[in-house]
C-alpha cells in the first residue's frame, strides 16, 4: 500500500527530526517545502530571490508559488510509492489545493500526523538548533549533540550553521503566523478523518515511538 503522509507542527515541533525516520522506515521522499526553498535561496534562482523576502521576516512564502512547487514535486517518478509532506499545507487555501493534487495525481493524502506542542517550548528548541553544512542534519545544543561533539554523526562533516529565521524576532513572527493558520488545518483534517496526534513535548525517542504506532495500525 502506498503511504501517502503529512506530517504537520508549529515550527520547532520536530517535524524534520521525525520525518528522517519515518522516510528510512519506507523508503519516500521526504517533501519540506521550507528545504526546497532553502535550496533555491542558496542557489538564488528567482523562486529563491521571491522567497526569502518573507522566509526572512517569517512570514508565509504566497499560496500560489508553494501550491506551484509542490505539484510539480508530486509529479516526480519517486512519490510512486508515497511520500511524507513536511510544512505544507499551512493555509487552508494550500490544504485545499493539495486535495485537488491529490485527486489529480491520484496521490490523495493516507493520514496526517500533528506533532502537538506547548507553544511555550519553541523559542528554546529553535535557538538551540544547528545544523550540519554538508549533508543538513540537525542537531540541538541541549537535546540531540553529536555523539562526538563538533562532528556530525552522519557524514563527519566538522561545519554547522544555524538558520537565519531562527533569530529571536523572527522567531516571534514565524510562532505567530503558524499558530494563527494550526486550529483551522487540525479541524480541517480532522473533518477528513485523516488526523493522527502526537504529544511532541516528550523527548525525540517518545515521540518517534508514538509515531511508529500510528504507522503500524495504518499498514
Ligand atoms: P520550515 O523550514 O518548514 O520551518 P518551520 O515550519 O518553522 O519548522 P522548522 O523546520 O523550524 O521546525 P521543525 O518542526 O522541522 O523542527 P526540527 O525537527 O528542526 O519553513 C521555513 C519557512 O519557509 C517558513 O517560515 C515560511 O516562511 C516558508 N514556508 C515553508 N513552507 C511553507 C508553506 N507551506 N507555505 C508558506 N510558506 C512556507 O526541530 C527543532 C529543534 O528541536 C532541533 O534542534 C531538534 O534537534 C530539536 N528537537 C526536535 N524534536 C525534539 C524533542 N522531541 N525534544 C527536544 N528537542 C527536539
Ligand atoms: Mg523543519
Ligand atoms: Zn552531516
């Protein structure tokens, strides 16, 4: 059975730290709209240039330029089997957008799991994040070091960098915009019997366990 997934949470949530494990344990692309704009932004292609304008004062890249590239990714030969969507939808317009994709590339959504978490958490996780250079994986200063300190557990890469959005204002904005656009999306999965939460305040090992439930009794 293909597994076609959302993953969703406020911005520190976890989402990205979860989405390694669920895309090793089935073999799908991992889909985060925000590394795709990362990348572009990191390569200054115009769809980069546009996007960092609001990445950079944490305000939502328009509907219209995200829904575009999503599509286009969904098409892609490797979502055959699935994928695992990673911050997108965060509008409901996207939500919205993304059913008729669904429908179009008969690629519909097969569950969505919300990381849930106390708000009041999220300034201490995403100012504590560094990030590996050469391969992008993500570390925290206090809840997931290296197993060596200074090098990363899985390329050797000596090299981290933190994010530009993950400055305390900007912080403060992302939190804002992304709370504002949660409870509309949580009802509009849970309408769709597709949403599947998690505690996100427990530590990275609970929280990938309770994931692991859920996938099991969807297979
Ligand atoms: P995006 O890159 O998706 O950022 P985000 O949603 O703000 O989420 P993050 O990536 O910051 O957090 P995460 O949930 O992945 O947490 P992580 O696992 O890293 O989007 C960036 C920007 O792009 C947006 O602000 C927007 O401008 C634009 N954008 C993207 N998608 C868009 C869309 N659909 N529409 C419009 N605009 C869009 O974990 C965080 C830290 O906590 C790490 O250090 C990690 O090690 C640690 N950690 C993780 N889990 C735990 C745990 N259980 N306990 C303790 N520490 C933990
Ligand atoms: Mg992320
Ligand atoms: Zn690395």
């Amino acid at each position: 059975m293909s597994k076609n997934l959302l993953l969703m949470g406020l911005p520190g949530a976890g989402k990205g730290t979860q989405a390694e494990n669920i895309v090793e344990k089935y073999g799908i692309p991992h889909i985060s709209t925000g590394d795709i704009f990362r990348a572009a932004m990191k390569e200054k292609t115009p769809m980069g240039v546009k996007a960092q304008q609001y990445i950079d004062k944490g305000e939502l890249v328009p509907d219209d330029v995200t829904c575009g590239i999503v599509e286009e990714r969904l098409k892609q030969a490797d979502t055959k089997n699935g994928y695992l969507l990673d911050g997108f939808p965060r509008t409901l317009e996207q939500a919205k957008q993304l059913e008729i994709m669904g429908e179009k590339l008969d690629k519909k959504l097969d569950a969505v799991i919300n990381i849930d978490v106390d708000p009041d958490i999220l300034v201490a996780r995403l100012s504590g994040r560094f990030i590996c250079k050469s391969c992008g994986a993500t570390y925290h200063k206090l809840y997931k070091q290296p197993k060596v300190e200074g090098t990363c557990d899985n390329c050797g890469g000596h090299a981290f960098y933190q994010r530009s959005d993950d400055e305390p204002e900007t912080v403060k904005n992302r939190l804002k915009v992304n709370l504002e656009m949660n409870t509309p999306l949580v009802d509009f999965y849970s309408k769709l019997n597709l949403l599947h939460t998690v505690a996100g305040d427990q530590n990275i090992t609970d929280v990938t366990k309770d994931i692991n439930k859920i996938l099991t009794n969807l297979d």
